[in-house]
C-alpha cells in the first residue's frame, strides 16, 4: 500500500512537473519590448480656438465674437505648454496558436478623454493580432478604418490634420486578406473616445458626444477597405479606397416623453495615394462624410420634418461634408521639411431643414489649413517647429445647412514640439 501510494504521488508530482514545464515553454516565448516617447509642445496662437486639452488638440479659429464697441473679444493670443502627448506602450510577441503568429500591444498617453481628466493615463490602443500567410486579424482598440495608415500627414501637431482629416481609435474586429500587392479589408466597430453628436438629454435641442446613438441602433458600423502596396530598394507607392456605413437613434424617448427609435444613418468614403523615392515623398487624399461627427468631421444631423408635433416624432437629414489634402517633406541628412495643406467643405444637408441642428462646425462653410514644418533628429532626440494657419468661415445656415453670408478669421499656431524616444 505504501508503494501504491508513492507511486500515485511520483505520477502527480511528474504531471505538476510537466505541466509547469508547458507553461513556462510558451511564457518563455514572449518577446516583450516598452517603448514611447516624452514630448512638450509649446504653442502660442494669434486667435481664441475650438479646441481640446487646453488647447492642445487644435480644431478651428473661434467664430467672432463682437462686444457692444464692435471689437472681436475671440482675435486676442494665448499661450502654453504641454506634455500630456508623453506616449507609452507594451508590444508582445508569442508563440503559434492555430498556425498564425501571434503578437499584442497596449499603449496610452496622458491625454484623458476631455479636459476635466487631462494628464490622466487614456487607452489609445489595446489589440492583438494573429497573422497567417496571407490573413490577419486584429481584435481590440485600434485606429479606425477612415484613419489611412497607408497616407496620413507628418504633422508635427498632434491633430495630425484633423478636422481636414478624419479622427478615431475604436474597438474594433478587422480581417485583412492579402492578394499579392493588394489587400482587402473588413471592419466592425464600436464606438469609445471618439463617439458620435447627438441630442443633450438635459437640453435635447443642444449636442453632445456619446457612444449611446449607435448602441442604441443595435449594429455596430461596418467598413470595407482595398488597398496597394508596392515598393522597390528606391521608392515605394501606396494607394487605397474605402467606405463605411453606421446607423444612429438619437433618441429612445421622444423630447415629449413617447417611446421613439428613428434611426439617422451614416456613411463615409475615403481615398489617399502615397509615393516616396530618395528621401522625398509626397501623399494627399479625399475625405467624404454624411454625419461624420464620430471622426470629428464637420456635419451632424437635423430634423426634415416633424411626423408628429404632439409626440415629437422626427424624421432626419444628414449633413456633409468633403475634404482633400496633400503633405510633402524631404529628408536631408538629420533634417526632415514639410508641408501639410488641406480645405474641408460644408454640403449641408440633402434635405430641407425644418428643426434643431445637432453636430459640430455647422457654422463653418469651408476651412483651410497650411503648415509648414521643419525638426531636426539626432539619434533618439528631436527638436521640431511648425508654422500652422488655419482659417474658417462663419455664417449662418440656410434651410439645407449651408452657412451664408460668410466670415473669414484665421488663426496662426507657433508650435515647437521636442521629443524623447525610447525602445
């Protein structure tokens, strides 16, 4: 018996053995690399701004704002210093599962979600990715399709062009298939930091972000993406089109408190081409979007006729907007020169508007921004300045949203930018 029992004890301690040894095989295949960067951005602007984090995230110039002398109280400067852009994160690599390579990556800055949690850790990503020969799939927060990591501006501002083009990390299920030097690409998405405009349920006639429009429609948006990618020792040439489509219920209780679910859809369209050769490149895109809010693109939504006054029923027309931008820069030993151009344009709505407004820049017709930028790199320092003017015209929306009699304010950003990296 005591034989017995030794031996089922030497069999269990050899299965614990065995079992810590799988464990620590694949643990002991983790590849883990942090790495980020510290960064402070000094900025002085001629102009009140719409903006975010203190004005670092920088929209458009302030709309004027005359006192009772006729004097703009918005054409006055201001200036700051920020460092909330600081970037860290956590990049994994891990043993096969079901034949794919797998890897995982978590990283945040200190931007908060708005200004009463700036300097707070915010999630920018949180995603892992399996990669078999010829299909990825990413699950997790990423950036959105309308996002093209394929071409975006080397902005020194963190705006990276926005509300030129279009802005957004989301929770996300993404299927790529490669066919040679092309790529199709599938997404489902939800909505978190970058949430649509809608109704204010303490004053429904104003706007507010929230993720709770599209949960409300019970679908998540859908994207589809084809790219091209080829590239050579010298030069390289990258292209891509795209569309998505979301649906939106402002409301679930009507203003009057009736039970309601009509539904505002949404649909998007992007295209970008990117050549490079010896240092020097050049990319540009088109940015189209119907109630685009959720990518902080001009737009939104409003009431085209109201089917029942006493229950407050609406139906609703989008509002739109387009966009197209270019970004040159050369490279020259240590030196990188640039230039960001774009111009965003309101459409309106497609319909006759015969109630409330809700969403953002629905008083600006058009918008251009140009920013000419050089840094300078010196192993993992960098010292950058960028020269961004911005200028907005105001008016007043016509029955289709389109602002009239308009006026022209710019304002001027000095930015230096200086960085750390680590790896």
């Amino acid at each position: 018996m005591k034989y017995l029992k030794f031996l089922v004890l030497l069999i269990f301690s050899l299965q614990l053995m065995s079992v810590s040894a799988q464990k620590s095989s694949w643990k002991d295949s983790l590849d883990i690399n942090v790495y980020g960067y510290v960064k402070l951005d000094a900025f002085y602007d001629t102009r009140e701004t719409v903006n975010g984090r203190e004005g670092h995230f920088l929209l458009w110039p302030a709309a004027p704002d005359y006192d009772p002398d006729g004097v703009d109280r918005a054409a006055h400067g201001s200036f700051n210093m920020l460092a909330v852009q600081s970037n860290f994160g956590i990049r994994v690599s891990g043993p096969r599962v079901l034949k794919a390579k797998t890897s995982a990556k978590i990283e945040g800055d200190f931007f908060g979600q708005m200004n009463d949690n700036i300097n707070l850790v915010r999630l920018r990503h949180a995603y892992f990715q399996m990669q078999w020969k010829s299909t990825d799939l990413i699950v997790g927060q990423f950036w959105s399709p309308v996002f093209n990591l394929g071409a975006f501006p080397n902005t020194i501002s963190f705006t990276t062009g926005t509300p030129v083009l279009p802005f957004s990390r989301n929770p996300q299920i993404r299927v790529i298939q490669y066919l040679g030097s092309f790529a199709l690409i599938g997404v489902i998405q939800s909505q978190r930091d970058y949430p649509s405009f809608g109704p204010n349920p303490a004053n429904p006639m104003s706007s507010i972000p929230s993720s709770e429009f599209l949960k409300n429609s019970g679908l998540p948006e859908f994207h589809g993406k084809i790219t091209y990618d080829y590239s050579t020792d010298d030069m390289f040439f990258k292209a891509g089109i795209g569309g998505g489509y979301k649906q939106i219920v402002p409301f679930t209780e009507s203003p009057t408190g009736y039970a309601t679910n009509e539904k505002v859809p949404g649909i998007s369209a992007t295209a970008y081409v990117n050549f490079g050769l010896a240092g020097w490149n050049l990319k540009g895109g088109i940015v189209y979007g119907r109630n685009a809010t959720d990518v902080m693109s001009l737009g939104g939504f409003a009431v085209s006729r109201i089917t029942d006054s006493l229950r407050a029923y609406y139906e609703y027309t989008c509002l739109s907007s387009y966009s197209v931008w270019m970004d040159m820069s050369q490279k020259i030993g240590d030196w990188n020169i640039g230039v960001f151009a774009g111009n965003v344009e309101n459409l309106g709505a497609e319909s006759a508007i015969v109630g409330n407004i809700w969403g953002i820049g629905n008083d600006i017709g058009r918008m251009y921004r140009v920013a000419p930028r050089v840094s300078w790199q010196n192993k993992n320092f960098r010292l950058a300045f960028e020269l961004e003017h911005t200028a907005a015209s105001f008016g007043s929306p016509d029955e289709n949203g389109i602002p009239q009699n308009l006026e022209t304010v710019a304002n001027t950003r000095f930015l230096i930018g200086a960085y750390y990296f680590f790896n």
